[in-house]
C-alpha cells in the first residue's frame, strides 16, 4: 500500500511501531561531579582537562553520569564522549566553547553532505553508543563574534569539498583544518547508537547545531534552541534511522529539523544507508523552514512522520522538501498531519529543481506523500507548489484538509501525476452561489 492512501489510524501505528524500536541509552550508576576533577564554574578558568579527566575516569568504570552544577564553565577545545555515559547539566550550568580553532584536533566528520577530516565538532562522538546529553543547563557555542567570521571565506572549501566527492577522492586525502574554514558543528555523533538529548538548552552553535551522521536509536525531546547564527540547523539527521524528536521549542537562524542523506556521488554509493523511521511530534517552529527534506539527499529519504506541531513564530516555509537533478536517489514515504502553521513565504513547498541547479543527470524520485490537516494564517508568496521533472514526475500526493486563509497565488503543479486532492481552501471559504441581479 502506497504510503499516500495510508490512513490516520495505520499512520499513528506505524509511528508507535518506530517509536517502539528505538532503545534509550543505558547508563551504568556511577556518578561524576566535574568540579572533583578540577572544573571551576567561573566562567575563566579552562575546564578542558576536567572534562576530559571526567570522560576517561568513566571509561575506566565502564560508564557513569557527569554532573555538571550551577556555574559557567569554559572549555577550550571539544568534548569527546565515550560509551555509557551521560553528560547532566543541572539547572543553572551553561558550557561555553573557546573559538580557538587549535584547540579542535580533525576528526572524521561531514560537511553539507560529503564526508572529510575537520575541525572537532565541540561535542563529538565517533562509534560510541549508550549516550545521553540531559538537565535543564545551556550548552553555548560562543560563536557569534568568533566561527561565524568564517562564513565569507568558506565558499572556496565548500567548492573543494564538493569537487572532492564528484571525483571520488578517498575520504583519508580529503583533509581540511587548518588553512581552511569549514565551520564545525555543535553536536555530531557519527557511527553511532542509542543516544538521547534531553531538555538543554542549546546557544551560537558555529554552524549546524546537532548531526547526527550514520547513527541510529535516537531521541531528542524537550530541547529548547536560540541560535541565530548563519546555518544554525537545529537538528540534522543524515544517514540516520530510528529517530524520535518531540516536545522541543525551536528557535534557529534556519532550518528547525533538516532530512539529509549524503550529497551526490558519495551519496549515491551509500544507497544502502537512507535517512529512514524518522518520527517528529508535538514540535513548536520558529526560524527559517521547519521539516525540511535534502537538499543532500542522494541515499534516500523515507519513511518520515510528521505529526501534531505548531509554529511560533514566522517560517520562511512550512513543508520543505528539496533536491535537484545533481542528486539522484528518492524522497518518499512522508506523513504530515496536524500542523498549524503562522505567516510563512510559501506553505508547502515540494520541487525536484532547487535552486535551478544540477547537470541533468540524476534526476531525483519524490513518491508517495501525505499531507493532511494543515492549517497557515498567511503565504506572503505561495500556499502549495509542486514540481517534478518531465522524465522524472512527482507522483502518488494526498493533500487532503489544507486552509491557508490568505495567499498571494493559490497552486501551482508542475510535471506532476496521480495528484489527489481533497478539501483544499485557499483564501475565504467559499460556499453557496450568489443570486443573479
């Protein structure tokens, strides 16, 4: 059964059945005060060293919680995580990150979508699993004044890394750091499992805010967000499956939640490690765009739930899924239900021609869509666009149950099939016919 004629009652059990599956984090009972290990939180002193003090004196016990009190610690450099561990930063706590780029050893990473050695993210994971990140503290990426200088110099790097994946350079000689200015993210767990984030607050991330790259078992629930720096995705899952995220108040610089799956080539090759059993619920918007889907995208998207969420503030778009003809791969198997949007540019928003760019050569596939109960108060541009490519259609949409009480220009369909609509109010509810005068 196509995932368009899925019903409400077969989509809320296919959610509970992801849900289901995804496995919290196990932590063993040992605890860790960080201040023991020499932290002071006085907002000066470098607690670099106590952290990693803390994570090695965890490894050696087999796991623990690191509790981090009331205060403001700096820490010059990243934090790397090992498994069964749980960072807790209790109400009052905030973690700020130096901006010194020496301080951030490369480590395997991703940058938009092409795999390559970076600059540490500044909390790092890398084949770890039974990891939590929780409490009512701040996590500040301090980097407003600082990475975000980087942003006017990044466009050479960003251009070599892609040329790197087109040509299918090994990923060991794609190597960046120093000389260069590719932005680190936040939070980046990559090749890993049963991880949770819960209710911190997350600041000024230097560019994406948390990455989830090739790892699985995932929730995110009760974070809350202000980062406003340019590219401060909220949270990017890329080549990652099994993921819960809920109950979070997003407020970012741009997208709120952003589907990847690989760029291109390199994406291409990772086929076998879509972005799939994806599940957002009970989510409050505000930034750019709120669920986005690609641009990078070329292992495939599927199987993605959205469900019961609201905006807070202004979006850009609502419902954002992208790709272009350099991507190759496929979007298919979304559910969107129950959400309620505010003033936006454009509501829904679905083409296979973003940005006008790509050779041509590997069209991308965008199948089976439902889009039910959706409510916005004002589309600035467009309430609904859709478009295909002429070889390569959109095809099997419901959009059923959509009022956007006030648009500049209604639908537009273009190189589409097997479109059903249903319900579909644009503008003010028009009911019985005036009488002839």
């Amino acid at each position: 059964m196509l995932l368009a004629q899925t019903s409400p009652k077969n989509a809320t059990a296919e959610i509970e059945r992801i849900v289901s599956g995804i496995q919290l984090p196990s932590i063993p009972n040992n605890k860790f005060l960080i201040t023991k290990f020499g932290a002071k939180g006085d907002s000066v002193t470098n607690c670099k060293s106590a952290f990693d003090k803390a994570m090695k004196a965890c490894l050696k016990k087999h796991g623990g919680t690191i509790i981090v009190p009331k205060g403001v610690y700096t820490i010059n450099g990243p934090i790397h995580f090992v498994s069964n561990v749980k960072l807790h930063l209790e109400t009052g706590a905030k973690i700020r990150f130096g901006s010194n780029p020496k301080d951030y050893p490369l480590v395997l990473t991703s940058w938009e979508g092409t795999m390559l050695y970076n600059y540490s993210p500044l909390i790092y994971g890398n084949n770890v699993e039974n990891v939590a990140i929780t409490g009512n503290g701040i996590i500040d990426g301090e980097a407003k004044d600082t990475w975000i200088k980087w942003k006017p110099l990044e466009e050479k790097d960003k251009l070599l890394s892609r040329e790197m994946n087109h040509k299918n350079v090994p990923v060991k000689e794609r190597i960046f750091g120093e000389g260069h200015f590719l932005r680190p993210q936040l939070i980046q767990f990559v090749n890993s499992k049963n991880i949770l984030l819960e209710d911190v607050k997350i600041e000024d991330s230097p560019f994406w805010c948390v990455h989830l790259l090739k790892s699985r078992s995932i929730t995110l629930r009760g974070l809350k967000y202000d980062a406003q720096n340019n590219n401060n995705d909220g949270v990017d899952p890329e080549y990652s499956s099994d993921i819960l995220i809920e109950k979070i108040q997003f407020d970012n610089g741009d997208d709120n939640v952003a589907i990847k799956a690989g760029r291109d080539n390199e994406g291409r090759d990772n086929s076998n490690s879509p972005s799939e059993n994806i599940v957002i619920r009970n989510c409050e918007f505000k930034g750019l765009h709120a669920v986005v889907i690609g641009s990078e995208m070329s292992a495939g998207v599927r199987n993605v739930f959205v469900d019961n969420c609201k905006a807070r503030g202004y979006l850009k778009r609502g419902i954002y899924i992208k790709t272009n003809s350099d991507r190759g791969g496929y979007v298919k198997d979304l559910y969107f239900s129950n959400i309620a949007l505010g003033k936006v540019e454009d509501c829904i928003y679905v083409t296979a021609n973003y940005h006008g760019e790509g050779s041509g050569l590997y069209p991308s596939k965008i199948s089976d869509i439902s889009i039910s109960n959706v409510s916005c108060e004002a589309a600035s541009n467009t309430a609904i666009i859709i478009e295909g490519f002429p070889e390569k259609k959109v095809e099997n949409v419901v959009l059923d149950k959509i009022t956007v009480k006030s648009a500049k220009n209604g639908m537009t369909l273009v190189n589409t099939q097997n479109i059903s609509v249903n319900e579909i109010i644009i503008g003010d509810k028009i009911g019985v016919p005036s009488s002839v005068k």
